[in-house]
C-alpha cells in the first residue's frame, strides 16, 4: 500500500510540474507579457478560419516588426506584391503604407492586446481583374526577439536663462552734400525717316479633309461600367483601309512587375470572330509587356457599335488563368485643317529726310 501511495505521489507531483511548465511556456507565448519595445516575429499569412498557408503567403516576407506599448502592439509587415494591392484592412480597420518602393512596401497595424491571429482583407487588381479575398495573419509571439527597449523616460531641469534688452541710442548719419553735375550738350545727328508701305500677297485659297482621330475605352462585358482592363489600353486605335476593309489595331501594354509574363494577355476574339495568330504582335520595352492585335471591319459604321472582345489572362504567381469578355465603345474627333488666306506683309522702305519731306504719314 506504501508502495501504491508512493508511486501516486511521484505521478502527482509530475502532474504538477507539467502543468507548471505548460503555464510558464503559455506566458512566454503571450504578447502581453513582452516588455516595451521593438521586436522582430516570425509572420505568416493563412488562409480565414484555417491553419493552412494561403497562397497570397509568398508575397510577403515572413518576419515582421512589433513595436510593443503595454499591453497593445503596431505589427510592420512587409509585402513584395504592393502593386497588387490596391486596399488592405486589418481587424477592420485601415494599414498604413510606408516605404514604398518598386513592389515592396511596409503595411503597419494595431493589434488590441497583442493577439496571435489578426483577420486581414484585401482588394486586389491582378491584371485586367479585380477582387477581394480574406486571410489571417499569423503572429508568432514565442520567438519574438528584442531589437531595443522602449527608451527611459527622463525628466531635466529646465534652466531659462533671462536675456536682457539693450537700449541702443541712434547714431548720427552724415549726410552728403551732393556734387553738382555737370550737364553735357550732344548733337544728335537727323537719321533717315524710314516709309511704311503693305503690299498685299495673296494666295490661293486650298481646302483639305478635315483628320479623323478615332478614340475608344473599355467597358464590362455586361455592362457600361469601365472595365479594369481599360487602363491596360491604350485609348488610340490605328484605323487605317485595308482593300475592301478597315483594319483596326488594338494595343495593350502593362507592367512587367505584375509577373503576368509576355503572353499575360491574349486577344481572343472580336465581334465573334476568333483572332489570328498572325494578327497579335507581343513586344516589351524596358518596363512593358506590349500586345498589338488587330481586326477588319466592313465599314466604320461598325465603330459607331459597341465592338464586343474576349480576352484570356494568366497570372502564374496566382494561379489565375481565365477568359474575360469586354467591349469597346468608339468615338471620333474631326480635326480641321487651316485653309490658306490672303494675307497683306507690311513692307519697309527705307527714304531719307529729304525724300519724307512733304507726303503725309
């Protein structure tokens, strides 16, 4: 029985010594027990109301910065996909963006009580497509390691000093008696008088077709809002004939910092009829991805219609591979050319005194 009560007491005392542990590691995981200062944490982004690792996880650098005040906390993240990020909140509330540059930038937020998983949304601009998603931010107090504590406040003497005012009588300025100035007499020598004549030239008047400038945007396939893609064109199609037809050319161009790579947009169809291959041009310039693509229409007439379009995008990073319809909507400006105009050029005429003598001006 001894031997029974023995062992229940070892047992007993391990239960103890577990429990002890397990409270002295809950602590030293909780936020709230880290003392004033700045601090580096590992951070990682999961997907809502899950312990998996949401995809948009690899746009953002996985240690963080905590500046601790009590028992509250600002979290830095650093994010190297800010310019797919047109929104972001953080516990409902917005973050503020600093140190922006390029792709990377730091979105900085409070946490309330220093909590483990933060709810975060975002509004997202991928290409010509926009779109919200949630995740949760994941904030691993445990390892957080101490840059530097919060600075000891510090209460000084002030010492004023009294500065005391100089009463500084005026000094007499002499004055100067001025010098008298000596006046001299030129000859100014008569200079020819010079005739203004007009003599009038005409030219013949010459009328030319007024320049047809052709502009378009972009707007929903179902309705006639403007389309993300919009800003991915242009605006200026090139309208030129083309035998029995109208060619009209089409060009994009977006950021190579997307990572939608040189085919991130491909023109499919346009007014139901599938694009050729030989009729899309992809190009780049030192910051561009460039697309021109080009169809025939019979008569500009059809650009008084809405041109309906489909186009596919490819975000590899994302995982995003999808067709959208769109529809251009067309206008026209007439520039006038300037006729030619008889015109009267003064002529000058040089005569002397002399000659100017007597005519009347």
């Amino acid at each position: 029985m001894k031997h029974q009560s023995w062992i229940k007491w070892l047992l007993g005392v391990a239960a103890i010594a577990a429990i002890a542990m397990t409270a002295g590691l809950s602590q030293k995981a909780s936020a709230a027990s880290l003392s004033d200062g700045t601090y580096t944490l590992p951070v990682k982004l999961l997907k809502k109301g899950s312990t998996s690792t949401s995809m948009a996880n690899m746009y953002f650098v996985q240690t963080g910065k905590a500046v601790v005040s009590g028992s509250n906390a600002t979290v830095t993240v650093t994010t190297n996909g800010a310019n797919y990020i047109k929104k972001m909140t953080a516990n409902g509330a917005g973050v503020t963006e600093s140190n922006q540059s390029g792709n990377n930038a730091d979105l900085s937020f409070y946490v309330n009580g220093q909590a483990t998983l933060v709810p975060v949304g975002f509004a997202l601009q991928i290409g010509p497509m926009s779109m919200n998603q949630t995740a949760q931010f994941k904030l691993d107090w445990a390892d957080a390691k101490l840059i530097s504590p919060a600075p000891a406040s510090a209460t000084g003497n002030a010492t004023t000093t009294q500065v005391g005012t100089a009463t500084t009588q005026p000094t007499p300025v002499p004055v100067a008696t001025p010098e008298p100035t000596a006046v001299s007499t030129t000859t100014v020598a008569k200079q020819p008088t010079q005739k203004v004549t007009t003599k009038k030239v005409t030219k013949k008047a010459t009328k030319k077709a007024p320049k047809i400038v052709w502009r378009y945007r972009v707007i929903q396939g179902s309705s006639n809002k403007t389309s993300e893609a919009n800003r991915f064109y242009t605006h200026t199609p090139s309208v030129k004939k083309s035998g029995k037809y109208y060619r009209v050319a089409l060009k994009i161009a977006y950021k190579k910092s997307l990572k939608m790579g040189p085919k991130g947009v491909i023109p499919l169809t346009m007014n139901g009829k599938k694009i050729k291959k030989s009729a899309i041009k992809y190009g780049a310039t030192k910051n561009y991805y460039t697309v021109v693509y080009y169809y025939h229409i019979k008569s500009l007439n059809t650009l008084k219609k809405l041109n309906k379009g489909t186009i596919h995008v490819k975000v590899p990073t994302v995982g995003i591979s999808q067709a959208f319809k769109i529809r251009f909507k067309f206008s026209k400006t007439a520039h006038k050319a300037a006729s030619a105009t008889s015109l009267a050029h003064p002529t000058i005429v040089a005569t002397t005194g002399s000659q100017a003598a007597g005519r009347v001006a």
